[in-house]
C-alpha cells in the first residue's frame, strides 16, 4: 500500500450478424480453461500479499520496496504480487469481449457490463472496505481494483459500438502515454487534487479528521489495460495451436519491449534502476517497476508474465490445472472470502501474541493492528498456504453451485 499522502440502444445486431457469431468456434459458448487457470494463479498469489499486508512483523512500517531495508525474500514477496491486478484488469477486458460473442446482443452485453460495473464499485465502498477496516463507521474508503473493473465496464459498456481493433488502439495509447501526466502537478485546491487524482493519480486524502478517501487505481491507467485486454479477446477465439503461439509472440513483445525501454531509463516509469549494493540487487531494481499509478514498464513486465501463464496454462485440463481453473471460476467470491478470513486470523494473532480489545487501534486508515505485533516472514507463507487450502473446498463447492444453476441471474454477479 503505497504510503504517500496529498497536502495542500444502440441497434441490434442483424440476423446475419447473429448467424456469424452464434457459429463462430462452440467454446465461446463455455469457459475458457487458460483463462481460468491463470486468473487461479494470480488469486492464490494475491492472498499472499494480503496476509503479509496484515500480518507481517514490518508490514506497518517499512515499505518492502526500499533497498535501505528490505531484503531479498521480502522484496521478491512484494514484487511477485504486482502480477496479480493488471491481469484481473486485462482478462476482465478479454471476458467482457467473450461475453459480447457469447450472448449475440450488443443491447443486452451493454446492460449486463453497466449493471455489473455498478455492482463492483458498490461492493467495493462497502463489503469489500469493511473488509479491509472492520469499520462500522466507514471512516476510510479506498477505491482499489474492483472499483477500476467496475467503472471500466461502466465506460466498455458505452464503447461496445466501436470495433475491438480502435478499442485496442485506445486502450494501448493510454498504457503507453499516460505516464506523460506525471509531469503534470497535482492541483493545490483539495477538490480539485481529487478530481484529479481520480482519474490519473494514486493518493491519500483526508477530507475530514474522521475520514479519509484513498485513489490507489485511478481510473485512466487502469481502464487502458481493461480496454487492451477487450480487444485482446480475439485471440481467445482462435483454435487451440494458434491461440497458444500468439500468446508466446505476446509474452516475448511484453518482456522485449520491457527490455528496451528500461534499458534506455528515460521513460517508462517514475523510477529509474541504479546500480545497487550487490549484483542480486541490481537486477532487483531493474525490475522494481511502479504499480501506483501502474507505469508503462510495470505494465509490460506484468502483462508479459501473465501471457507466459496463459500459454502454459493453454494445455488439455488435468488435476493440476484443475484444481487452479477452481479458483479462477469464482473470482469474486473467492477475493470477499479471502480478505475476510485474513483479517480475521490477524485478530487471531494479535490475541496469541498477548494483545486486548483495548490494545486495538480504532480509526481512519488502521487495520486495527497494534505497533509490535506481526509475525516473521516465514510464518506468514505457512498462513497463506493455509488460507488458500481452506478456501478451496468453498470455491469448489460454488463453481458447482453457479454451473448447476445457470438460471439464478444473479450468481454472475459473484
């Protein structure tokens, strides 16, 4: 979490459109199993970083970034997690493509992106940040990645009239480009710095003592890899040996491009690498890329690992990728689970490290956990491996639960 704070109808398709996309390739009908089995990967990883968020003994006071103090272990748990929202971003983009294909209705994938967007930011103000808080008073509201889905589809869902190839170039040109309004000073007037800060920027506000708002994924950046991913969505659509080869041809772009442009250190991301005190941290910073807003290079770097996932995972389903592809059926469900389940194991440890009721700090921007507490860095994968095993036998249930009960409209919204 990033620790600086602000101072100062339309038409229907034709009938031969119809006809063209009811018989394009049956599996746009299904679920796509890479799809799945990455969107697993990066879910377990995530709940990784929430654990080490709330539970680790320096996560409070020490950002896991900084070569002054970090270490390798723990540098290295931080920057794996980096994976995980740009891809949820991307193949939200690449879903709401295949959900267009699927139903056959421009009007009626419009309605469901804009209801589901909505859906996302109001779960994100309230369920999921009281999650994070266990606030009754809401006395902080982040807006993080499901909001920036959520408002994503919102504006996809006034784009679906254009084609997928100028949705592409958009969203491209926003990845690229968007680092520009860096360089463009966030306003003095606290209305306005929000404003601002909304759409472009990541910062903290306190807009009262007893509240304060967070924009840690402003809209702009984010909606540039959602709309990326949208036109990506085609690639989905070819057959199994081309889909495959064009995701390697991805993956080698992303990570060339990476290459180039952070070897020039000119431009690409706020923060350039330098020579460190050893040759393992060296490369450490070539590949300390900055997420908040998400920058060119970290959007390469990431996007290119989670082409690499995909291919790998684009193989036939066997017990392995299975048990990923559960995880990735019920993304939504699973992100509420783990979130609450892990905070409340970090009240579990407070209390068998000695703590009270009393000790636990109550207020705007606090987890509720008190300085001195936390567990080491080791402890907390034995944590993680444990929350994502207990979760499994649950999403396992609920896949089977949505897949058997395909006409409660309502489960696609979680």
């Amino acid at each position: 979490m990033p620790k600086s704070h602000y101072i100062t109808d339309p038409a229907p398709f034709t009938h031969s459109l119809r006809t063209k996309y009811l018989t394009i390739t049956p599996y746009c009908m299904k679920r796509i199993h890479p799809i799945d089995v990455t969107r697993g990967i990066v879910m377990i990883i995530m709940a990784l970083d929430h654990v080490r968020d709330l539970m680790h003994t320096t996560a409070l006071t020490q950002d896991p970034t900084d070569f002054r103090t970090t270490t390798a272990a723990l540098f290295l748990t931080r920057w794996i997690t980096h994976l995980c929202a740009p891809s949820f971003v991307f193949l939200s983009g690449a879903s709401a493509y295949l959900t267009l294909k699927s139903r056959c209705d421009l009007s009626q994938t419009k309605q469901f992106l804009l209801t589901r967007g909505l859906w996302l930011m109001f779960m994100e103000v309230t369920v999921i940040n009281f999650a994070f808080w266990f606030d009754l008073q809401f006395r902080t509201i982040i807006l993080q990645v499901i909001f920036a889905i959520g408002l994503g589809f919102v504006a996809l869902s006034f784009l679906l009239k254009v084609s997928a190839r100028i949705i592409g170039v958009i969203g491209a040109g926003i990845v690229f480009l968007h680092g520009l309004t860096l360089l463009v000073p966030v306003p003095q007037n606290q209305g306005l710095a929000v404003v601002w800060s909304f759409f472009f920027r990541t910062n903290v506000f306190t807009i009262t003592p007893n509240f304060t708002l967070g924009t840690l994924y402003p809209f702009i950046p984010w909606l540039g890899i959602l709309l990326s991913g949208y036109a990506f969505g085609s690639v989905f659509e070819q057959s199994a040996p081309i889909r495959k080869k064009l995701l390697w041809r991805s993956a080698l772009l992303a990570l060339s491009l990476f290459v180039i442009i952070r070897l020039i250190n000119f431009y690409g991301d706020p923060f350039p690498w330098a020579v460190q005190k050893s040759e393992l941290f060296t490369f450490l910073s070539f590949i300390n890329v900055f997420k908040y807003p998400p920058s060119l290079l970290y959007t390469l770097l990431m996007l290119g690992i989670m082409f690499i996932l995909l291919a790998l995972g684009d193989t036939k389903p066997n017990g392995f990728t299975k048990v990923l592809a559960t995880y990735g059926k019920v993304p939504m469900f699973y992100y509420l689970l783990h979130w609450y389940l892990i905070h409340s194991l970090m009240f579990g440890m407070l209390f068998l490290q000695g703590f009270s009721w009393k000790d636990i700090p109550i207020g705007t921007f606090s987890f509720g956990r008190p300085p001195n507490s936390g567990v080491e860095l080791g402890i907390v994968y034995s944590v993680w491996l444990g929350v994502v095993l207990t979760l499994y036998p649950l999403c396992r249930w609920y896949g089977k639960y949505k897949a058997t009960h395909r006409n409660i409209k309502w489960l696609s919204y979680l």
